[in-house]
C-alpha cells in the first residue's frame, strides 16, 4: 500500500531538491521527469523563488505569470482548514 503525498511533504522534497540541485537543476529536472520539452505548452504551478521562474523563462518563452492574491484573513481561513494551523505561519 503506497501513501499519498501531502502538501507538506510535497513543499518538503521541493525545498530539499532547490537547496541540493539549485534553481537550474531543479526546474531541469521536474521538466525531465514530465516529460515536457521547450515546444510544449503546460502550466507551473506553485513557483516561490525568483530564481526558478527565471531559470524557466531562459528554456521557455514566452512564459506568463499569473498571481493570485486574498484577503490576509481569508488565507488564514484557507490555511487552517487545510489542517495546518500547527505549522508555523
């Protein structure tokens, strides 16, 4: 029986991988395991440092961001009904 991932241990392996591979090495390798090359169209979801989204604009264009904003209070509704709240804010 194999255990799903959480967003925690998802957010986890991607903090792990960033410090280890870099911005570079990181982004390389999540397109390699998709499989995705530079004539594909796909979207990237969840990019939180400036040096990824960089790294993908030089094997990609064009790239569009796209952020979503909320209300300080509504995020904190969001995040702890996702059952987070022990974490550190």
């Amino acid at each position: 029986m194999s255990v799903l991932p959480t967003r925690a241990s998802c957010q986890q392996v991607g903090f792990e991988l960033f410090q280890k591979l870099g911005a570079a090495g990181l982004v390389r390798a999540l397109l390699q395991d998709a499989g995705a090359n530079p004539t594909d169209c796909f979207v990237i979801d969840g990019v939180r440092h400036c040096r990824v989204l960089n790294e993908i604009r030089t094997l990609f264009s064009p790239v569009f961001v796209i952020a979503v904003t909320a209300r300080l209070e509504d995020r904190y509704q969001r995040y702890k009904i996702r059952g987070e709240a022990g974490e550190a804010l």
